[in-house]
C-alpha cells in the first residue's frame, strides 16, 4: 500500500461522486494514503427525484442498483420490504433504513443471478436511476421471476468546479476513480479534462466504465479487479505506486 512517506510524489485525487460518496471516499484514501493527499470533489452529477406512477402491484420485495434508490424509496415513504442489493454499499443503506437487505456484491449480472438462486419469490419492483444499465427487470421477468422497474430518480450532469478545472490545468499528476461508465462519458466530455495539462491516472470501476476514457488518451489507466469500492482503492493504490517507479 502507498504510504504517507511517499507523500512528495503522491499525486492530486479529483473525486466526481455526488458528496456523500464522496466524503466517504475521501476518508477511505486519507487513511490509505495519508493526510498530506491533496483531494479535490467536484460531483459530475447530481440527483433529481421527479414524481413518477409506480406500476401497480403488491410488491414482495424491493430490488436496488444505487444508493440513491435507496434515498428514492425513503422518499416515496414505500412500505418496508425485503431488498436484494447490488452491492455492500447499497445493501448497508437500505439496512439503515430499516429493510432486510441482501448484496449481490457485484454487479447487475450477479445480481439478477442471486435473486434466480433463492429460488421463486413473490413480483419484484426495481427502483432504478433513469440512465441504469443491465435491465434487470427484464431478465428476471424472462427467467420467471416477475420483476417491474420504475425510473424514480435521474443523475442530471453538472460541470466541473473552478478548483477542479485548476487542479488539471497544472503540471503534477493527477488521480481520477471513475465508478460508472456514466461518469466516465461525461469526464471524457467536459472540456476542463480534455484540455488537462495534467497527466492523467485513471482507475475505472469495470471495462465497461474504462471504454469512454479511451478518448482521453490518459498516462495511466487501471481497471478493479472487481466493482467494488475495496478493489478501487486498491487500482489507485496500483496506479500510484506505479507511477512512484523510477
């Protein structure tokens, strides 16, 4: 792991999570990596709630891909159900508040087969974010597992801040983990990242989220060995202590 001892040639991290992940984010890489990092958060996007008709129905549990389905779900004020989770994040969320969660721990394909491996259950309703991947609903509906989905929050883009645009206009290294291929289309288009003098160290999620960066030509590129926030951390660990090599 880096250390803090390496702190002169540590490079700047610009973390694009909405700032709750974020916050969380930044605290896993200070202890990781010691309190001299320079981070800097700027959001890429932010959450949206619009009001939306839920598909009828008598729903036997909940299927979550986000934590901020879990934020859509307290908002509607939905009756509390079991939930099958994407991930350990998304399942501690909906735990806290207050539905019996299960991860998947992994991604839409592994969830969807966790959910067929219980065996029948009673119709699912997936709360999904408006640009979700993996169309879960529907491939459990083909394996014989009812499953509806309804849109009921969108993560609209925002720009770059100042103080991002500054960090990447400047000569050092600069660290970038990139958790959604969403997140990574719109990096690759905003104008700050495409004129960045900065070298850029990229870590993405998957293949899937690495694919846009391509078109950034970037210095350093790391794919996670799994899409989790454990094998983030560690491909931004890889990617600096590569970059500390002579």
């Amino acid at each position: 792991m880096a250390t803090q001892s390496r702190a002169g040639a540590l490079p700047a991290v610009l973390l694009t999570r909405p700032p709750a992940q974020g916050d969380r984010l930044a605290d896993q890489l200070r202890a990781q990596l010691g309190p001299g990092l320079r981070l800097v958060t700027s959001p890429l996007m932010a959450p949206v709630f619009p009001e939306v008709v839920l598909p009828p129905g008598d729903w036997a549990g909940y299927v979550l891909t986000s934590e901020t389905g879990v934020q859509a779900l307290l908002r509607r004020g939905l009756p509390v159900r079991p939930a099958w989770c994407v991930g350990d994040r998304t399942a501690q969320a909906a735990r806290e508040a207050g539905l019996p969660a299960r991860s998947a721990a992994g991604d839409a394909a592994a969830l969807v087969a966790a959910i067929l491996a219980a065996g029948p259950q009673g119709p699912l309703l997936h709360l999904r974010g408006r640009e979700a991947r993996g169309q879960v609903a529907a491939r459990l509906t083909a394996a014989g597992q009812p499953a509806a989905e309804a849109v009921v929050y969108a993560q609209e883009p925002r720009p770059l801040s100042d103080a991002a645009a500054a960090l990447l206009a400047g000569p050092g290294p600069v660290a970038i983990p990139v958790f959604s291929p969403r997140t990574a289309a719109l990096l690759a288009a905003d104008p700050a990242v495409r004129g960045a003098r900065a070298p850029l160290w990229l870590a993405a999620i998957s293949p899937a989220a690495a694919e846009p960066l391509a078109a950034l030509r970037p210095d350093r590129l790391k794919i996670a060995l799994r899409p989790d926030a454990a094998s983030m951390l560690a491909a931004l660990d890889d990617l600096i202590q590569d970059g500390s090599k002579p």
